[in-house]
C-alpha cells in the first residue's frame, strides 16, 4: 500500500509538482493507494480535475484508491462538478 498526504492547497499554481508525485504513485505498481485529504481546504477546477484523472488512472489500471479525511471543501468541490462518484463513492 502506498500512503500520500494532499497540501493544504491544490490550485492550478501548484498541479504540476503534484501530478509528478500522483504519477510516481501510479508507476509505484501500489495496489492499493491511500489518499488522506484531511489537510486539504483549497480545491480548484484544476485540482480537481488533477485528482479525478489520477483516480480514473488508477481505476483502469486496476488499482484500488481509498480516500480519507474528505474535507467538506473536496466535497462539495467533487459534486459541484461531478465527479463526487469516483472520487468519494457517493451518487
């Protein structure tokens, strides 16, 4: 299992030292990677969907993603632009 902690903040300024490291963690070969998000309270459309094609990613490639500690700012992020299902599990 490969543990990653999100920032604070995943803003447009800051995707692409993030998807560098969501990147190494796919080609980590991990089965099951665990996100804790706790620490996440600013999520724009850019992280988003940063985090949603890393999810996708991860699903195709037969991995399994467990989410922690959701803020309320990701999710209301996630379901404001539909992507709350895979992101979360919920409809």
């Amino acid at each position: 299992m490969h543990h990653l902690q999100l920032p604070e903040d995943l803003l447009v300024a800051d995707l692409a030292s993030m998807a560098l490291q969501l990147e190494a963690v796919l080609g980590d070969s991990p089965e099951v990677i665990d996100i804790d998000a706790s620490r996440l309270e600013q999520v724009d459309t850019a992280g988003m969907q940063l985090l949603y094609a890393f999810a996708r990613d991860a699903q195709r490639l037969g991995k399994v993603v467990h989410w922690h500690g959701l803020t309320p700012a990701v999710r209301e992020a996630a379901q404001v632009l539909g992507m709350a299902a895979l992101l979360t599990g919920e409809e």
